[in-house]
C-alpha cells in the first residue's frame, strides 16, 4: 500500500491539488483534503478492464480496427463528450480532422453563454490566487457556490494568511440569484453571506438593474425579480466601495434562453466598476472534467472553441448548428464516438446511430454501443495535463496507480492510424 | 545520407560569408565539411543562381501561452477569412491574425524560418506556453520567462534581498519554466494595476511594495549578466503607446548603467509630442542612443496597415488601450499574483494619422541604426502585424524606392512628420541574415544554429534571387530543417517536430524550501506541481529539449 501526496484534481474545477490518496493494487482511498466531488471520482471501482464489440469481450486491437471500420463509411461522424486529458483532445482533434466529424463538449451549451459574450464584447476577469489574496468582496451571481465547488470557499476565501489582507475574515461575500445550500460562505467570524434570492429567469432584469446602478442611471420601479431596488443599490454601493470586488458566475447555471446576455451584462458591469476608480474582476466558474481542457486545446489547434466542425477539409464554428444533439436528432449525423474519460455516468445519448464510445471503465448503458473501449482517467491511470476554471492554469496530472488501461491518446491515436 | 547543396550564393554572417559561391554538404541533420578522398552523394540540389542563408529564426513572436488563445477565441470572424484545409500531410487550422499552432509551423517555414521564441512566458502559464508551442511542428522553439510584477521578486525587493537571492529566485524560475531567457513587461506595472495603478513612470513607486520600474530592470539585468544567461533582460518599457514615451525609454536606456538590455517592439516605446496631433516621432534620437549605447540590442515591432489583435502581458496599457479596439471587444486578465494579460484587437489604418506615423517610426528605426548585429526584424507578431507580412517588410527595408511609393499614400500630416522620405538606406541580403539569423541565434544563445559553417545543424533556406524581395522572401525555393527538406517551392512537403531550446543556470537548493512556505501559504498550487519537468516536454515522443550553455561554461 502507498499514499501519494499533493494529489491534483481534474474532477472539481478549482484545481485542488493538496490530496493525499492511498493506492492498494488499483482500489484508491482519499484520506486527506477530499470532497463531495472528488473523493467518489478518484475512488470509482475499476469495472470494465476489456472492450467490447456488440456486447463481446475483444482485444484492443480488434476494437480499434471495428471502430475504424464503423468510421470509415460514415459522411458525418459526431465526436461528444469530449471530456478527457490534454494529450486526449489532441488525439481526438486529429481524428476528427482526419474523419471530417464534428467535435462537440458536453458542456458547451452551458459553456456558450460565455463564449458568445466573450466573442461580442471580452471582459475583465481574474485566477484564483487573485481572489485568495485580494478579493474584499465575492458577489455570486445565479450559483450555490459550495455545491459546485465544495471546497472553493476554505482554499480562496478564508485562507488564513492572505498576501495583501490583514483578515481573510473581513472579506464579504453577497449572493444573487441563488442562496448557498450549506455555510462554507459564512466568514469565520460568524459572518454570514448576504443573500438576495431571485427566480433564474429575473436574472438578466436583476443583473440589468445593477449595472444601471453602478453607473448611476436613475431606476423607476421599486423592485425587480421580487429583490429591492434599494437591497441593489446597496450591492452597487459596496461593488464601488470595494478595492477589489470579484464577481463570479457559471455559465451552465444560466439555464436560460440568451442567457449570454446575462454574461454579457455582468461582464460589462466589471468594466464599468473599473472606470470608476476602483478594481473590480470576473471569475467564471467551470472547468469540470476537461471542459476547459477541450475548448483550449480546441482553440489553438483550430482557433475556435470545442464545437466545431472538420468535414469542409477546414475546422468551422457554429456554437448553435454544431451541437451534438442537434446533430444526432435532425439526421445530419451518422455516427457517434463519445469521449469521456473522467465520468462513468455520461453516457452517451441515445441514438440508433453507430457509437463507439470511449469512455471510463464502468459505464452502464441503455443500449450497448457497438463499440466500448475502456480507458484510463488521466490523473488517475496516466499522467496528464487538465485546465483548472480560470484558463490559465494546467495541472500537471499523476499516475496513481497501475490500471493497465489506455490513455484516451493511446485509443484515439491507434483508430486515427487505422483509418 | 550525403546532400549536397551545390553553387549557391551563401550569406553566412556568422562565418563572415557575404554572397561567395560555395557548396554545402549535409550529413546526419547537420552541415559537415565536405568530405575528404572518395565520397558519393546520395542527393545533390543545384543552386545555382540562388540565395543561400540558414534558416530565419524569429526572436520575439508571440506563439505559444495563454493570450495568444484569448486571442483566437476572440476573433472567430478573423479566421473563418482564412480557412486552411488538411492535405495528406498537413493539419487543418486557420490563418491571418493569430493562427492556429499547425499553421504557425507550416507557415512560418513556407517563409524560410525554422525557430521562434515565445517572449511572454508567465511561469504559472508556462505549462500553456509549452503545450501549444509542442503543437507548431517544424520550428524549434523557446521561450523568455516573465518576471517583474510577481509578488515573489517583488516582496524580496521591497525586503532588500540581496542580488545573491535574487539570482537564485530568477535561475528557479527560469528551470521551473524551461526558459531560454527573462522577459521584464512594464516594470512592476502589471502588478501596480492590480492596486488600481494607472500609470507606472520609470522612478515611481508601486503603491504597494514601494518598488520602483527602474530598481526592478536593474535586479533583474543584474541577475540575468550574473547567471551567465546569454539573452540579454528582455524589457518591454513602461508607457507602451504613450505619446511621450521616448524619454521613459531614453531614460531606461541610461538608468540600466551598461548592463545587457534588450529593449523590444522599441516602435510602441519611441514618441514624441510634438506637432498639431501631440504626437511625432522619437525614432531619431532612440537610435542614436541605441548606435551609441553598446550593452543595448533591440527589436523593432513594426506595424502594418490591417487588421491584428495585440495580446500583451501589459495589463495596464492594454486596459488603456481598450478604446481603441477594433472590433469594440476586448480582455484583461488579473493572473495568479504572478501576471496579468491584455488582448485587444487592432485595425492599423494607412490614413489614420497615428497609425500611420506608428508605420513610419518603426522603419526609421530600422533605418537609423547602424549595426544589424543589435536590431532584430519583428513585427511583435501579432501586435504590430502577423508574422506573414514579413518579406512585405523586409522589401520596404531593402527598396527605396517601393518604401517611398508606400510613404506617399499614408496619412498626409503623417508624412510630414517623418524623415522617411530623405533617407536612402536599403539593407542588404547580408544585412537581412545578420538580422534574422546569425544575429538572433547570437543574441539567444543558441549553440549550433543560426550559420552555416559545419558543425551547425542544418536548417537551411534557399530563395531564388528577385529583385521584387517580398516575392522573394515569401516563397523559399527550398527549406532544411535538420537536413531534412521540409518545404520546396514555398509549400510544406514534410512535417517534423523541432527542438525547445533551454538554458539550465544552477541555484541555491535551499531556495526551494523557503519557496515551499511561500506557496503553501500564498498561492494555489503546491510547488512541486508547479515546476515542468522534462518528461512533460518528451514524454510523448515529439518534443525534445536542447540545453544551452551559459556564458563562462567550457563549451
């Protein structure tokens, strides 16, 4: 039995890397800094150990060749899922640019609602360790930040020793939208956060009001979504106030129609506080299971994020006509390959379609894929690299124990040679 | 194999070869003597009336990190202009601005170059900068680490750490990021902003660590000379775009007291405020300080008229810069207590009066100092124009007389206030290797690349002689890289993997402990997380590393 240290996470998005895990053969233990989200991801069961072909045992090799097989005659093969490791995406990229497929992100719809306020307008956003040692006040708009991320409050928030605070404690944190289902938000002092609860839908009235306020345009209503005009002129007050106030949201949490017009307005509220004399950053919130991973990797080697096309010989974005689903229920699509190596319980949609899914061992499905090749989960079986929410930061991911499974690279590579 | 390149005109500066008819041979990826008593050649290439020069190397270009893919992800309407398709041997991506990592490769070698430095690094994206520069196949590639608005060095210097300390913090850095060299981004600016700073002069303080621009360009060349790193500090000035920056940087160029500094795109640190529009230009004088101060290189980052987007580590200026952007959208990041970033996108116009004296200082520049040995041909890819305009701007250096029919089209106001039309320099070929190859390959460090003699390794461009030089220089007859022949007629017929060129200076072990502290109690990852090894750049099969030695090492 071992126990690895200073374990880093690519299950929870905020780049936890402070597990200690003890491996017994291939059974894995979290025993210290584990949470919610990660401890059962790292101590999942290896199940699966051999792929199969129509629900039979194969060789790898056999797999491989059938896939390529189920590959070969296809006029519009989709790529879903999408979750797995640097090396992963890069093999899936050059399958797909060698197969003219589609190449979608699970999570793209939710991640859109940032890409096309990105793509429309940019913003001012900041890391974590931005917000570990500078962050005086946290507005989080339209998430229960503790559910997402479990731990993201003890790391960033009421870390003891800050850079430039003299008390963490201090800091205030005030939610929008969402009340937090638990306390990690309430300081240490015993502060607890302020909450103003709206339904999802008033979210773009509420997060409208509050830019106007910021920038001191006269309001005629009273209330909005239920929440006080007054309750949001005291936010704004404090954004302006504050030396560094960081708003945060989720862009899958928005789960609204044009809910990028709500991005679009919260980031443009950020600008509008740091023309005022004052800091002020976002801080998107995302980056689970290699979403972050696939729209990097995705971006500098095609220029556009992770739903994107290859059969015009070119890589083409359409962030709406490039959805997998869509894809898959309109008939455009021929085939399916699902990728996800992180999360037995993705499963692929349901389709008639041939589907080669390439997935964590212990995946259960509805109806058995013609193809299911088990991989490992990089951080766990191989070594990888994963983007932690804000972008910037790749974690080095380590082997913990010896799986025999391959690497999503290793199959992904062995069918784009095939082909 | 034996290869022979036979009877082609050779401009080898390194070895002091200016245009002599002379044979090379190529054996094992690299240029050897030519045999002694009976050989046979395998492959021969007649060269005759062509041009001969080692591969470019392209020493400031922005290829590789984070911004660079803000940048991408900014711009989707840029890219779907210039679609590129797979063929049997190359990757689909796309063009213009900010091209994706396969074409940069591609690209860059159909124009005769077969290296190029990344020179924005942030060591917490160092991880980025790696991955995406293991993705540009064909050149060899490095990069310069980012230091000066951190909370590390600035914390010892507010502490007065000695230079000892300091050193050993910029060596850790520089393994921990598998660097080449040390770029400095508006001295502690990127950090001053973070405290709501909006300017930064060269003798103001940061508000927080009361540490001045000046006291951090000083530590930090220090450091560099005192590891023996052969690239000069890089230093990206204070005030980028500042009508009135000339004397910040004229000012930097004597406050550094005649330690190695490499000032970079000098064009966006060298204006006036003279004239009716409050801004002139300060090419003059910058080059005469830069022809007199010998400890100075620079490179020039010159702009050309289209569209671009500028993605910089200067938080600051970019910020300011905003309401210039062009589509109205834009990016600033606020990175790690370490960094920050600014991505803007620009549209540089012929009649816009700014625009155009921006076109003008950069190439009086050029044309005003003297040694090509200490300038470098840059556009600041992508800032000032993508680094495919390149032989567009290699003719406006060589051809007067083309240089002055574009002269007389720009903004009419911009023309009166530049010297351009009355000077009557044209560079010459060799001038142009010294720039793009020999003198870059100097200027780096790097061991064995850069020049012709044998011993190199072979990345070697040939070009067909043509008066047209943009014809010329866009499309290479032949390309080497390590011997291998990776381009012909200006089109990719062979993809490889290059090299990622380091440098290894040695620190105080006991550095590492105190670092530890500082990251369990400050940031947010453990150290051990933080430093890139080697397998990261090796491990799957295409990336290698090349390690350079520091000045004082027997070689």
């Amino acid at each position: 039995m071992a126990e690895i240290t200073e374990v880093p996470s690519p299950f929870c998005g905020i780049g936890t890397d402070d597990l200690t895990i003890q491996v017994d053969g291939v059974s894995l233990k979290v025993v210290e800094n584990g949470c919610a989200v990660n401890t059962p991801a790292f101590e999942q069961a290896i199940t699966d150990t051999r792929p199969r072909v129509d629900g039979k045992d194969v060789s790898l090799d056999v797999a491989v060749a059938k896939a390529a097989a189920l590959l070969k005659n296809t006029n519009q093969p989709v790529i879903g899922g999408c979750a797995t490791d640097v090396n992963g995406m890069r093999a899936l990229l050059a399958l797909a640019d060698r197969s003219g497929a589609v190449v979608d992100n699970m999570n793209f719809t939710g991640a859109r609602n940032n890409f096309l306020a990105l793509q429309d307008s940019g913003w001012m956003n900041t890391t974590l360790a931005e917000v570990k040692n500078r962050c005086d006040l946290l507005l989080v708009v339209g998430i229960d930040l503790e559910g997402f991320s479990p731990r993201f409050f003890e790391r960033y928030l009421w870390n003891k020793e800050s850079m430039f605070m003299d008390d963490t404690a201090k800091r205030e944190v005030i939610y929008l939208g969402k009340a937090p289902s638990g306390t990690a938000s309430t300081s240490p002092d015993g502060q607890t956060a302020l909450v103003f609860e709206c339904a999802n839908e008033d979210l773009p009235d509420v997060v409208a009001v509050l830019r106007a306020l910021v920038k001191g345009n006269p309001i005629r209503v009273d209330s909005v979504g239920g929440i006080a005009v007054a309750d949001l002129q005291g936010i704004a007050d404090k954004l302006k106030a504050a030396s560094y106030s960081v708003v945060t949201w989720a862009a899958g949490a928005l789960a609204y129609s044009q809910a990028e017009l709500t991005v679009q307005t919260i980031s443009e509220m950020v600008k509008d506080i740091n023309d005022r004399n004052t800091r002020s950053s976002g801080l998107p919130l995302g980056g689970k299971e290699g979403d972050q991973t696939a729209n990097q990797v995705c971006g500098w080697t095609t220029g556009y994020p992770a739903r994107t096309r290859f059969s015009s010989g070119f890589p083409e974005y359409d962030p709406f006509l490039n959805d997998a689903n869509f894809l898959l229920g309109n008939g455009e699509a021929d085939a399916l390959v699902w990728v996800q190596a992180f999360n037995a319980k993705a499963v692929p949609p349901e389709t008639a379609l041939p589907t080669i899914v390439v997935g964590r061992s212990g995946m259960t499905f509805a109806k058995e894929p013609d193809v299911f090749i088990p991989v490992g989960t990089p951080g766990i079986d191989h070594v990888g690299h994963a983007y932690r929410m804000d972008n910037v930061v790749a974690i080095r991911l380590k082997k913990l124990r010896e799986s025999g499974l391959p690497s999503t690279s290793d199959v992904l590579n062995a069918i784009e040679q095939a082909l | 194999m034996l290869i022979k390149l036979t009877g082609g005109a050779v401009y080898d500066p390194a070895s002091g070869i200016d245009g002599a008819k002379q044979d090379i041979y190529i054996q094992d990826g690299r240029i050897v003597d030519k045999p002694v008593g009976d050989f046979k050649v395998d492959k021969e290439y007649d060269l005759k009336g062509k041009v001969v020069m080692s591969g470019a190397i392209d020493m400031h270009t922005h290829i590789g990190g984070g911004k660079g893919n803000i940048a991408r992800t900014l711009l989707p309407e840029d890219h779907r202009a210039d679609p590129v398709a797979r063929t049997d041997i190359t990757r689909s991506g796309c063009g213009h601005a900010m091209p994706s990592t396969f074409v940069t490769g591609y690209r860059y070698a159909e124009m005769g170059y077969t290296a190029g430095f990344e020179p924005a690094v942030l060591p917490v994206n160092a991880r980025q900068a790696h991955m995406e520069m293991a993705d540009i196949p064909i050149l060899d590639k490095g990069g310069y680490v980012l230091l000066g608005s951190d909370d590390y060095l600035l914390r010892m210097l507010t502490a007065k750490k000695d230079q000892k300390a300091i050193n050993d913090y910029v060596a850790f850095t520089m393994q921990a990021a598998k660097a080449i060299g040390v770029k400095v981004v508006n001295p502690g600016g990127i950090s001053a902003f973070k405290f709501n700073q909006r300017k930064l002069e060269l003798d103001e303080q940061n508000s927080h660590y009361g540490v001045t621009p000046r006291e951090i360009l000083k530590s930090l060349a220090t450091a560099v000379k005192e590891l023996g790193i052969t690239h000069p500090l890089h230093v990206h000035g204070c005030n980028l775009g500042v009508p009135g920056n000339m004397n910040t940087t004229l000012d930097t160029i004597q406050g550094i007291g005649g330690l190695p500094m490499h000032l970079t795109h000098i064009q966006f640190h060298s204006y006036g405020t003279e004239g009716d529009f409050k801004f002139s230009s300060g090419a003059a004088a910058i080059a005469e300080a830069v022809n007199k101060n010998k400890n100075i290189t620079i490179d020039v980052g010159q702009i050309l008229f289209g569209q671009t987007v500028t993605a910089s580590g200067d938080n600051m200026r970019q910020h300011a810069n905003h309401k210039h952007a062009s589509p109205n959208k834009w990016v600033t990041m606020d990175i790690e207590c370490d960094a920050g970033c600014g991505v803007v996108p620009f549209k540089y116009k012929d009649k816009n009066f700014v625009n155009a004296l921006q076109w003008a200082i950069g190439l009086e520049t050029f044309l005003l100092v003297d040694d090509p040995w200490r300038i470098f041909l840059t556009t600041d890819h992508p800032n000032g124009a993508p680094f495919t305009s390149y032989p567009h701007l290699i003719r406006l250096l060589m051809d007067r007389s083309f240089r002055n029919d574009v002269l007389s089209t720009i903004h009419p106001e911009a023309q009166k206030m530049t010297t351009l039309a009355s000077i009557e320099r044209e560079y010459s070929l060799q001038e142009i290797a010294i720039m793009t190859r020999a003198g870059a390959a100097r200027l780096i460090g790097l061991q064995d690349r850069g020049g012709l003699s044998a011993g190199n390794w072979a990345d070697i461009t040939v070009y067909t002689d043509n008066a047209d030089r943009q014809l010329m220089f866009e499309k290479p007859d032949y390309v080497f890289k390590d011997g291998e022949l990776v381009v012909v007629d200006g089109k990719v017929i062979h993809t490889k993997w290059g090299t990622t060129h380091v440098v290894k200076p040695e620190f105080d072990a006991s550095l590492e402990k105190d670092l530890q502290k500082y990251f369990d109690r400050f940031l947010t990852m453990k150290l051990g997380n933080f430093k890139i090894s080697d397998d990261e750049i090796t491990e799957d099969g295409r990336g290698s590393l090349t390690v350079h030695p520091l000045k004082g090492d027997v070689a």
